[in-house]
C-alpha cells in the first residue's frame, strides 16, 4: 500500500483537519469513483462473491466458492469479487470455467492485496468505502463465504441497505453454515431482543445447497432485468471509454 495514501487516510481519520486536507482527501474519494464507473460501466448485471482471502485451493471453502460461483455465471451473471486471493480467486475462477465474465474490484492493502489470475477486467480502489460502494452498485445478488473483518463489513453493511431500504431487496445468500453457526445465533439472538424484525433477518438465507441458491437469485433478482454478461449502455468514444 501507499504509504503516503495511508498516512492520508489516518489523518482524516483521527477528527477536524486542515480545510485544504479534507477538501484534497474528498476531492480524491469522488475521483476514485470516476475512475470505478469508467472501469465497469459496461460489464452487465453482476453477482457479488465475498470471502476470506486466505483459503487455498485445497479448501473446502474455495472450492465451494467455485462451484456456485460457475453455476451462478450460468444464469447469466458476470461473477464480481474484490479481485484477490482466495475465496475471490476461487470465484472468478468458477466464472471462468464455464465461459463467464469476471470481475475484479480491489483494493491496496499491506497484505493480501494482489489481484488474482482470473480476471477478464479488473480496478484498483484506494478507499475501503468507495470499493465497497462499486462491489453493491452493479449486482443483483450478494454471495457469503467464510471470511474475517472485512467479509463480515461487507456483508452486514449490505444486509443494512436492505433493511432500510437504500437498496432493493436483492438476495443475500451465507454459504458455510457450520462456520457461521454463531453468526446465525446471534442474529436470533437480536429478533427475540427485538433489535431486529424477524422480517429483517428473513433478508438473508442460509445454507450450503448450491441448488437452493440458485433458486433464491431466480426468485428475488429483479424480474425485468434481461441478463446478459455486457451492460445495455454503450462506450462514448469521444470520452475514452471503451467495454
């Protein structure tokens, strides 16, 4: 990672700074998501798959993360990860197994930041919440797998649009039951405190069927949208743009 970038941001972080500073960190959050709408644009609807970066291809999880992810392409879904290691790779893998398109959204990190090898179009972000932000805009539908900090981030942050309507109802499915018995418990946890409706935790749907996922993204993905793996929008040559 950019150590002055990193500096930068740990600044902003820490409370009221210098007009110029914070006006200079802004002004570089809007361009950074200048540059992920010109990046992906053009890919058509996508899933999103999150999970840990740090299982290899011998897991049980990767491999999972694989298989759903190249019947989800089937659909006609481009597959969407944050571009690295792991369970992102074994999902743009899955894509690319069957002929899918698969897409990369990254991120520069200390560690784990490298972009893996199965990637048809990829961009790197410098900001945690404008990669979070370009992961949401263009899917349809929002795969878990096992994960740490960053996975669950991603996943209660969108199950929170949901619930409050920023976002459609569009389906979130948590894949590794077993690994997620806890976070199943709490949020049953939450419904019978009443600091959630059972109707928000009926948002999500767990389970480890490939088959009965499939079926929740035909059932709760927008019915009028027509997939397909490039976007109904066309590049404007006078911009740059290109698919």
């Amino acid at each position: 990672m950019n150590k002055k970038l990193q500096k930068e941001e740990q600044q902003f972080l820490k409370g009221p700074g210098a007009r110029w500073k914070e006006l200079k960190y802004t002004l570089g959050a809007v361009m950074q998501f200048i540059k992920g709408f010109r990046a992906l644009h053009f890919i058509g609807p996508c899933a999103t798959v999150f999970g840990s970066a740090r299982f290899t291809e011998e897991h049980p999880y990767y491999k999972l993360a694989r298989e759903v992810s190249s019947k989800i392409a089937q659909l006609g879904f481009a597959i969407m990860t944050g571009g690295g290691p792991g369970i992102m790779e074994a999902a743009n893998r899955g894509a690319k197994d069957v002929g899918g398109y698969s897409i990369g959204c990254n991120i520069l990190l200390t560690k784990e930041q490298h972009i893996n090898p199965y990637l048809d179009k990829f961009v790197t972000i410098d900001y945690f919440f404008v990669r979070k932000e370009l992961l949401r805009k263009y899917s349809l539908a929002f795969i878990v797998l096992p994960g740490g900090f960053g996975t669950l981030d991603e996943f209660f942050e969108t199950v929170t649009l949901v619930q409050t309507k920023k976002m459609p109802p569009l389906p979130i499915v948590v894949m590794g039951v077993d690994y997620h018995k806890a976070l199943i418990n709490h949020i049953n946890i939450m419904v019978a405190s009443d600091t959630i409706s059972k109707e928000d935790s009926e948002i999500i749907l767990f389970t480890d069927s490939i088959e009965e996922v499939l079926e929740h993204i035909r059932k709760y993905t927008i019915s009028d949208v027509t997939l397909k793996t490039k976007s109904n929008y066309k590049p404007i040559s006078i911009l740059g743009e290109k698919e």
